[in-house]
C-alpha cells in the first residue's frame, strides 16, 4: 500500500508542520512526501524534520523537494506535469494534494492601497490560479471513471476569512473566499457521478495561529484597530495556537475521511478531537 502526499508553501509555519503530520499520523503504507515551496533552504530542512517524525519504520518514507513560484505560471504548470508523470509511474491508493501556499496581499481600505494592476495578478496567481491549475491537472489523470483506481483528496487550507468580510483585510479575504468557492464546486462535481470519480475536497480552517502573519496582523499600521487589538489580546492571553496542534487536527481529519466533501471545517468545530480518528 503507498499514499503520496503533495504539500504547497511547505518551507515553513503551517506547510512545515502540515509534512510532519502527515508523516506521524499515516501508518501501514509506504508515503512519497512532496513538498514545494521558493525556498530551496527552508526546503530541506522541512524535508529533515518530515524525516525525523516518520513513524511507520516498518515501511518506507520518500521525500522529494522542489523550489517552485506559484506567482509563476512557466513555473508551476511545468513543475505539475512532471510530478504527474511521477507520480503515474507508481500505484497509489491514495494521494493528498495540500494547497497550504498563500499570502496576505496588501492590507488597509482600497483607497490606501499602492499596488499597480500588475501586483494583483501576481498575488491571484500565487494564491488563486495555481491552486485551480493544480486540481485541474490532478483531476486530468486522477477525476475520471476511467483513471487509476486512486482515492484523491485535495485539501484547502482557508481561513474565516474566507466566509468572513474583514475590514481591511480585503485581499486576503476575496482570495480565500475564491478558493471557498473553487473546491466546492469541485465537491460537487467529481461526486462518484457523470463520469467522474468521487474526489473528496476539504477545505480547513486552522485558526488564529502564532505565526508570522499573525505578527504582521499585530504590527501593521494598515489594519484596523479592532482587529489589531484582538489579535493582541489573543497574543498577550497566550491563546493564539501553536501551529502544530491545528496542523495535527487537520491532519487526522483529512486522513480519517470524517467530514462531508466540500466542507469548510475550523479547527474549533474538532474540540475534543485530538485523539486517535479513524484511517
């Protein structure tokens, strides 16, 4: 038995945590971890780290890395249709394709925003177009009756932002709000019907994490004040979460299969989760 496991933006943070937990929490099967991200060195080390937490000693944990730009469509449309030929030279039963990579964008009410037209496309692409454009070359070899017999499930990694206007926080939000939309129309779509395979689609909210955004949220003179304060309050009470107690929760879920395709789930909707779901 062998599951593959793609993991986007998994250089650090979330992505680091998320290449972890998926090697701790698969047993009973050989993984290929993927794991993408631009930085070669950050890279490597989640690479180090996924080693290190391999659980399953009795099977065998593959990890390869590549540096890729998802702003970049030369970059991310050749670097897919590799990995699928790939990943087609193996026999799966399943495989994981974690859309982790995001960005904030620019903060602050539009009129305070400076970019040129040229930076919105850069960040729809990074955070938008990629992610369609993976799932569709995915769903190209893995979405049809006639495919391999390959269970595929994509996870979207979101936010409130996502089903949530927040003031001042306008990219970030019609970003995940698109990707919202995305995978749940792909849940409707390859339901196990019209010549489709079922694809199970989930899409994860992890939280208020203790990360970088987190203290980018805190320190911007661009978002507003409620919201700045909110953040701090959480910081200061030291209930901001640890990136990888939401990443394991996230995790577990995906694996055990226990969510309704489509879904939008928040890591507060899985209290008293944290033991053992099923695989």
């Amino acid at each position: 038995m062998k599951t593959a496991v793609v993991v986007t933006g998994a250089s650090r943070g979330f992505g680091r945590c998320l290449a972890q937990d998926f090697c701790r929490e698969i047993r009973g099967s050989h993984v290929d971890l993927v794991l993408w991200a631009r930085h070669d060195a950050d890279l490597q080390e989640t690479a180090r780290l996924a080693r290190s937490a391999w659980s399953a000693s009795e099977h065998e944990l593959r990890v390869s890395v590549r540096t890729v730009d998802l702003s970049k469509p030369e970059q991310y449309a050749a670097a897919v249709d590799g990995l699928l030929v790939q990943l087609q030279a193996e026999r799966y039963e399943r495989i994981y394709l974690v859309h982790n990579a995001g960005s904030l964008g620019e903060l602050g009410y539009p009129d305070e925003w400076t970019s040129s037209p040229s930076a919105y496309t850069t960040f729809w692409e990074f955070n938008v177009t990629s992610v369609m454009w993976l799932n569709k070359r995915f769903l190209d070899v893995y979405g049809l009756e006639a495919s391999p017999s390959t269970e595929l499930c994509i996870v979207n990694v979101t936010s409130l932002c996502g089903i949530e206007p927040f003031r001042t926080h306008g990219w970030y939000c019609t970003s995940k709000a698109a990707r919202e939309m995305h995978h749940r129309v792909l849940a409707s779509e390859y339901d196990g019907s019209n010549g489709r395979r079922l694809v199970r689609v989930l899409s994860y909210s992890p939280g208020p994490m203790d990360t970088a955004m987190q203290t980018t949220l805190r320190s911007s003179s661009r978002v507003h004040p409620e919201y700045v304060a909110m953040f701090s309050k959480l910081k200061e009470e030291g209930t901001l979460l640890a990136p990888h107690a939401s990443s394991r929760r996230g995790v577990r879920l995906a694996l055990s299969g226990a969510f309704q395709s489509g879904a939008h789930v928040d890591y507060y909707d899985l209290e008293g989760n944290d033991g053992e779901l099923p695989q």
